[in-house]
C-alpha cells in the first residue's frame, strides 16, 4: 500500500545519473572550447609578434663577427686580439724552449 508520501527512488536514482552525465560532458566540452580558443590566442600572439629586441642583438653580433676575417678591399687579416696573444705566447714559448 503506497502513501501519497512516498518517494520514487527508481525516478530520482535515473535523474540523478542523467544529471551526473550532463554536467561531465558539459564541463569536458567546455575544457576544449578553452584549450582551442587558447591555441587560436597563441597563433596570433606568434603571428603578430615583433622581435626587435632579439633582432637588434643578432645584427650587434653581425657586425662584431664580420670585423674577424679577410678584409676583401685591402687582403688584410683581421684576428681577434685574444687569438692573437694566445698566438704569441705559445710562439714565444716555442722559441724560449729552443
């Protein structure tokens, strides 16, 4: 004999777990919507990137590299002056020694 008190487990059990499923997909559909939209973020960040700092310190090292070698112009060799007392202590080492 049912009261009209009496709860529905079967009902409440099925909308329960109805409920527990929406929420998980919901809150996995929005972790991707997040990550994607983070990806779109990124590209543009990489797309409308400037490095003229980064750029300004290759041109610097340019330059000092391309004071070290053969000037083209007058045939002179141009050496780094740590190379180039390295150089003459060994020679002179060399010629102590003999």
């Amino acid at each position: 004999m049912a009261a009209y008190d009496d709860l529905n487990v079967k009902r409440i059990a099925v909308i329960s777990v109805i409920s527990i499923l929406v929420t998980a997909v919901t809150v996995l559909a929005v972790q991707v919507l997040y990550f994607a939209m983070a990806d779109i973020v990124d590209g543009r960040k990489v797309q409308s990137a400037s490095y003229t700092r980064q750029n300004a310190v290759l041109a610097e090292q340019s330059d000092e590299i391309s004071r070290y070698g053969v000037d083209p112009d007058t045939g002179n060799v141009t050496v780094p002056v740590e190379d180039a007392m390295k150089k003459m202590v060994k020679e002179a080492g060399s010629h102590d020694e003999a």
